[in-house]
C-alpha cells in the first residue's frame, strides 16, 4: 500500500549529476551561440536574423551533442535524428518562452529599459526556458523506452 507513493515520489527526485550535466552542457552551447552570433555579425557581417538563426542551430547542435554523449550517454539509442528534431523543438520551445517574457514584460507591462528587457528576456526568460528545456530533454528526447514523462530516467 505505501509502496505506490514512494516509487512516485522517487520518480520525481532530480539527480545532482544530471542537473550539474545539463548546466554544463548549456553553458558551453551558450557560449557556442554568443560567439558565433558575434562572429558573424562582426568580421562576417551579416545581417541579425541570419546570425541569430544561425548560431541558435550550432548551438542546438552543440547542446545535443553535449546531452548525447554525456548527460545521457546510458540512456537506450533511438533514431538520432527523430531525437534531434525533437531536441529542437523543445529548445524552439524556450526561445519561444525568453520571448513571450520579454514582450511582456517591454509591451504589455511598459517596462522599456535596457536593464529591464535585459531582465525579463536573459533573466526571468532564460530561467524558465532552462526549466523547460530541462524537462523536454529529459521527457521526451531522452526518455526510457515505456516512461514519458517519467522523472527516474
């Protein structure tokens, strides 16, 4: 009888290794993307959108490859381009988030600084965009075979 609500609250315990992972995972997809914009935008020049969209993919990329090899290398193999198309909808998915908050924020709530888009967009929108990346990674590119949505991995 109390055997159900300890298995589920097993499901949902994070494990230190994975979330230290991931964070790594994303700081150096991050600094993929930030350099690459800034190449391409400077010695390259092209125009913003090219270079965002650009450098956006190379660091899906790279955070993919990241997950895969590292993260979560014991998980069971899939089609790696099924699990790709997923990974980047889901981080389609944050960008999406980072920008709901900044238009919020700037157009719906009248907060035009630099600072505060600064805030909204790269603070509160990055920190929400991870937790959802986070559990899109985990949920439905990385699952165990017979566990969306499951949280023991």
């Amino acid at each position: 009888m109390t055997e159900a609500p300890l298995r589920a609250g097993h499901r949902l315990r994070l494990r230190p290794r994975e979330l230290l992972s991931f964070a790594a995972v994303g700081l150096l997809a991050y600094a993929t993307d930030l350099a690459l914009f800034t190449w391409l935008r400077g010695p390259l020049a092209l125009d913003p959108l090219t270079a965002k969209a650009l450098s956006f993919v190379a660091g899906c990329t790279v955070a993919y490859a990241g997950n895969a090899l590292g993260t979560y290398r014991d998980r069971p193999t899939g089609s790696p381009w099924r699990r790709y198309a997923v990974f980047f909808a889901v981080n389609v998915a944050g960008a999406l988030v980072q920008l709901l908050c900044l238009a919020v924020s700037h157009y719906g709530l009248g907060y035009t600084s630099q600072r505060a888009d600064t805030v909204s967009g790269a603070g509160i929108g990055m920190a929400l965009a991870t937790i959802l990346r986070f559990w899109g990674t985990r949920t439905w590119v990385f699952r165990c075979e017979g566990k969306v949505g499951s949280w023991t991995g």
